[in-house]
C-alpha cells in the first residue's frame, strides 16, 4: 500500500478527520494550532497530522473553531456540536467597557439563594476560561447551604484567634482583632453575609493551577455580574482553607488538591449607580 494512504487512512483518522468537500485548503488549521501539529502542503491536498500529533495535540479545539467551512473535526469535537458563534451578540467597545468598570465587589446580600442550576451555568461558562496547554486543571467546590457557609466563616474566625495568640504581628497586619470582634458581637465579616461561596482549587503540584484557578474566578465573576449576581473574593476564606487543618477538614478537598481561590456570591442587596475613579494605570513601555 502507499504510503500516503496508509498514514491518512490510520493516523490521520484517528487524531481528526476533514470533510474534502467542505475544505477550502486555506490552512487556517495550520496556522492556528497553537501545537503545530497540523500539516498543510498547498498543493491541493487537505491537512494532515504531523507524526507527534496524536502526542502533542491539547484538544484545544482551535482548528475546529477557526476552520470557516466546518470541515474539520476532532475525534474528539466534531464540528456540527460545536455552536456558531452569533456575531449579533458580540458587544462593542463601550459595551466592553462599562461592564468591566461597573463591576463592583458586593459585600452586602439578600436572603435569597441562587439556584443550582444558575449557579451550575456560571460554572460552565467560566469553565471556558483559558489554562496552560488546555489543562483544565479547576476543581470547583460549592458550599451551597448558607448555614454551612456560616459555620466555615466561624471556623475562619477560630484561625484568626489562634495567629492573635501565635502572630501577633501577623495578625494586626491583616486587621484579625477588629474581625473576630465584629464576629462576636453578631457583626459576620469573613463572607459577608453572602448565600454562596465557590472555590477553585487543583492539584498543588500541577505548575498552571494557580494561574487557571485565578482565572477561572475571574470569569466565574465577571458571569455573576452578568446574570444579576454579586461576588466578592473572599482571602481570608481562601487563606484559611491552606493554613488550618479544621479548614481543611470541612472542605474535604480530594487529596493534594489545595484551594486557590475562594468567591462569595448571591444576590445584591444595593445597586450602584455610578462608577467611582481608579488610579491612572502604572504603564511602562520598552
């Protein structure tokens, strides 16, 4: 047999197959595999695989999402459960703009709690933000009953009493003293009050989870804002849930899996009207 056409008939099958009707051989594949794994002679052929791509390949979906015709498919991603994307929903600029500025991290909430389902499409759509080689290496935990919310935030406040005894100058950095005192006279400051907490966590050995889960939250915020919610980050929350061992045991993490991040987030009990000043961004150019 060819050569050619065993390689196209078993390797190439097995990583992605190419519709050849469809495929206007523009390379575009080619050039937006981040991997470059993807093989395009311009000799009127379709692309192929490269030998290391079934090792290489990150299953990013790049090629599948840039290919205009829909030709391409992933054997793991076929082009037809891919939706399009409705460029009549895209937003302009100043849409950009006044979203990300308007945002505002609520520290007051209502009663109500979100539904799971809601929250679950928050999840899934934050989901999608990027992580190194597509990694995907976020563990979501969603302490959803706000009772269990309140007991975590006290056991918050048993860590905060044991670094004013053990880290005096630890503790006075981070204000613990006027916490534990708004704690105990009814004054509940670690989530605010907030129905939800959702954290991101990973495997502490895995080099990009720091990064993903921070960006996750970032998205996981930002969708919040979107559907009428409100988040807050909560650091002492997150702090916590490293530093002391009843954290950790309330979590029930899986194993080797450390939490990098923790948002509180449910309904807000205040709207905001106007858009207060930040500082002029400290920019330098070379």
């Amino acid at each position: 047999m060819d050569f050619k056409v065993f390689f196209q008939e078993n390797f190439f099958m097995s990583l992605f197959t190419v519709d050849s009707e469809k495929c206007a051989q523009d390379g575009i594949c080619a050039e937006t595999c981040p991997m470059q794994i993807i093989a395009f002679s311009g000799a009127g052929e379709p692309p192929i695989p490269t030998p290391e791509a079934d090792a290489l390949c990150i299953n990013c979906g790049h090629c599948v999402a840039s290919c205009p015709t829909g030709a391409l498919s992933l054997s793991t991603m076929k082009t037809e459960d891919c939706p399009a994307i409705d460029t009549e929903q895209l937003i302009s600029p100043e849409q950009a703009a006044q979203f990300i500025r308007s945002r505002r991290s609520i520290r007051k909430y209502t009663d109500q709690k979100v539904d799971r389902q809601l929250l679950l499409k928050l999840i899934e759509i934050a989901s999608y933000a990027p992580s190194g080689h597509n990694s995907q290496p976020v563990g979501w935990r969603v302490i959803y009953d706000s009772e269990q919310v309140l007991h975590l935030a006290g056991v918050v406040i048993d860590w905060m009493r044991h670094v004013i005894v053990n880290q005096p100058d630890l503790a006075g950095s981070l204000n613990m003293e006027r916490l534990v005192s708004a704690w105990e006279s009814g004054n509940e400051r670690i989530c605010r009050g907030a129905p939800h907490v959702v954290i991101a966590h990973a495997p502490k050995e895995n080099r990009a989870a720091p990064a993903a889960c921070t960006i996750g939250l970032s998205y996981l915020e930002l969708t919040a804002s979107a559907f009428g919610l409100g988040a807050c980050w909560g650091g002492y929350f997150n702090a916590a849930s490293n530093l002391w061992q009843p954290m950790k045991d309330a979590l029930e993490l899986p194993d080797e899996h450390v939490s990098y991040g923790a948002l509180m987030i449910g309904y807000p009990r205040y709207a905001y009207y106007r858009i207060p000043f930040r500082n002029a961004p400290d920019i330098s150019w070379k």
